[in-house]
C-alpha cells in the first residue's frame, strides 16, 4: 500500500480549508488536501475551477483569505515566497533569452552564496539529469520546445526544492513530444525523489502520470484519489464525464443487497444489475455509469453471447480510430450507448442489429 492509502506517515503538505476570493467572488472554495513526501500529485480540472490559483498560494504569489499551509509541519503563510521549500516551473517556462542553458540553469542558484565550484558542479549535474549535456552553451532560441522544457525544469529543481509546482508543463509541447516528455518527467521525479504538484486541465496527462488526483470543480476539490479510482469509481456525475467517456444509465434503485443492487432503467428496456450493495441509496434515483470498453458487443443472432445486462439496438454511428472502434448504438428507447471494441478485425456496420451486454462489476452507481 501507498502512503496516502496507509496514512501511516504524516502528509508533507497539508492544505487545510483554504478559501481565496477575488472582489466577492470565491476562487478557491475550502480546499483541504494532504500531499505525501515523493508523489507525484495533480491538480486537475476545467478553466477557471481555482486550480492555478491554489498552485499560487503555494508559491505565495497569491495569499488564502482563510485556511493553513504547511509543509513539513512549517508554517508557508509566514514565509515569503523565496524563503518557502519550494519552486515553481512556469508554463511558459521563463528562461532568459540573452543567458546560454548552463548560465540560465545557474541562475536557480542565486542568492545560495554557493561558491563558482560548487554552482558549477550542480549545474553539470542538472544537465545530466535532464541530458542537455552536450547544449550547455546554447541559448534558448537554439533549442527544441521540449528541450527549453526540461533547461525550465533543471532550473527548478537545482535549488533542490523539497517540493516542486509544476503549471500546465507539458501544455507547449505538440502532442507527440508531450507523451515522451510525459515518461520523462515521472523518470525525473522518481530520480530526485522530490514531490512534483502539477496544475493540469487534460485527463490524460494526469492519468498517465500522477500518483494521485485532485479534481476540482467551482473552486472546490470534489474527489481525490488514484488515477484508477477516480477512473472506475467516479463519486459524482462531474468526474464520471470529466475523465473519460461514459454511458450513464438512469433510474431509481429497485432492490439491493450483499449479492448486488438492481436499477430500474427504462432506457435500457429494464432492470440493470450492478455487484455493488446499494442499500444506503434505496429508492434514490441514481445514475449507472458504464465505461464504453466495458460494454461488448455481437451479432444480433449471436445466441452464445452471455452478459448480466443484455439490450438489443442497432449501430448508429462508427470511428476507426485504429487500435480500437467507437461504436454508438441506439437501444429502442432512443438512448444512444457508446461501445469501445478492440479492433480485432471483426466490424460492425452501420444499421445493423446488434446485442450490447455488460457485467454487473462493470457498472457503478452514482447518487443524483
Ligand atoms: P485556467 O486553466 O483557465 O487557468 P484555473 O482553474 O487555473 O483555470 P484560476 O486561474 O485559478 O483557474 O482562476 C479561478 C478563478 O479566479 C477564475 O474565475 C479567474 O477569473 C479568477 N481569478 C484568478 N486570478 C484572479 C485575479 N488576480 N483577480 C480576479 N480574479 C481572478
């Protein structure tokens, strides 16, 4: 078990009912979150939810109207930004134009009073780690996108932070060289051991790399937890349709238990099963939500297909997206259920008559 899921150990971060307003209006909303020593946490949500600004606070370019922040039981609100333990890497990354990568990386050391050896070993020990070695007397506008990132991020971490925040650092990057980037950032934090916070507003991003998610809504955190949990166990319908896709089949709890729940959903044409024991939502009305890779597929005459949950429809719509196929399929009641099969070479066509079934395991209640 992790840290976070034992809490044995203290949090090295503790944020405790953090509010920021801007003229009456509420950015950051009672924030509350414990951060352990060597995660790699991100702070995920749409424009405007309070992310950038709880990042902020952090740093201390911004203050809390209320609340506490401390890191390693230090009081953050006492101290200036520069005296905090921590840096921040820009999205724009902020290197000096006029300064080569090693004289831009140095200047992260200011104010150290470390001598010209010593900054100059750092600095040859940064450009490793990052493996700008070779570019060290470059300047700026003589490097790739993804290189200035990781001159930012060497910047950032010479100082030897015991926490790192992290603005949208992928978000310049074109989408290839984010996903490459993305695997080696988590190799550099796993190297310096130093607990990154990221702001991000993409889902993948923070999937693919965090330890853990906040997910933020309206300047509130509205659920926390690993990639996989907030993935498979999305507590709100904002989370279910803000990570990922999902199907979301609606109606009221008719019978429940140990074994699992039962949901009436007229859409589906009837009952739907689901493993979970829904007794503290009897009567509710809730929503089952279904992830598409979740849900199969077959031949309408397809008498061997077996699932907990059968609808008969009819495909409405494909996508080739290549390693797999989107389906969406009209069920009789008019709802329009999204299908991710492999792509394992046999397709469906458009108008034909299918099955779609999935498992009880595979659905997950979501109160109203
Ligand atoms: P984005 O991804 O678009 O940057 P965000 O989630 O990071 O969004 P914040 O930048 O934290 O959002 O802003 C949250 C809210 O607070 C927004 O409505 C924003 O307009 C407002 N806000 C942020 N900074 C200020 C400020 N200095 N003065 C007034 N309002 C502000």
């Amino acid at each position: 078990l992790q840290p976070w899921a034992e809490k044995k150990v203290a949090p090295q971060l503790r944020i405790s009912n953090v509010v920021k307003t801007f003229d009456g209006f509420t950015a950051v909303d009672d924030v509350s979150l414990d951060i352990y020593r060597g995660e790699f946490f991100s702070l995920l949500g749409g424009s405007g939810c309070g992310k950038t600004t709880l990042l902020r606070m952090l740093a201390g370019f911004e203050f809390p109207d209320r609340g506490a922040i401390t890191v390693d039981g230090l009081d953050l609100l006492k101290l200036q930004p520069y005296e905090r333990p921590l840096n921040m890497m820009f999205q724009n990354y902020a290197l000096f134009p006029h300064m080569t990568v090693a004289k831009n990386i140095a200047f992260g050391l200011r104010n150290e009073g470390l001598g010209p050896d010593e900054v100059e070993k750092r600095v040859k020990k940064s450009l490793e780690l990052v493996q700008l070695s070779t570019f060290s007397e470059r300047k700026p506008n003589q490097l790739s996108g993804g290189q200035r990132q990781r001159v930012a991020l060497a910047r950032a971490l010479i100082k030897r932070p015991s926490v790192l925040l992290l603005d949208e650092p992928l978000s310049a990057l074109d989408k290839k060289l984010r996903e490459a980037t993305q695997f080696e950032l988590i190799n550099i934090q796993k190297q310096v051991g130093v607990t990154f916070i990221m702001v991000t507003h993409d889902q993948d991003e923070a999937m693919a790399m965090s330890t853990r998610i906040a997910v933020m809504d309206k300047g509130r955190v509205v659920q926390v937890g690993e990639p996989r949990e907030i993935y498979e166990y999305p507590r709100s319908r904002f989370v279910a349709t803000f990570i990922g896709s999902i199907n979301l089949l609606e109606g009221p709890v008719i019978d429940f238990g140990a074994d699992g729940s039962r949901v009436e959903c007229a859409q589906w044409g009837g009952p739907v099963q689901v493993a979970q024991d829904l007794a503290a939502l009897a009567s509710h009305h809730v929503a089952i939500g279904v992830r598409p890779e979740k849900i199969r597929l077959a031949r309408a005459d397809d008498s061997a297909f077996a699932a907990d949950n059968i609808a008969e429809g009819v495909v409405k719509e494909i996508a080739y997206l290549g390693d797999s196929m989107l389906y969406r399929v009209q069920l009789p009641g008019g709802l329009l259920v999204k299908v991710a099969a492999q792509n394992l070479g046999v397709w469906f066509a458009a108008d034909e008559p299918v099955r779609i079934g999935f498992d009880a395991s595979a659905g997950v209640a979501i109160d109203k």
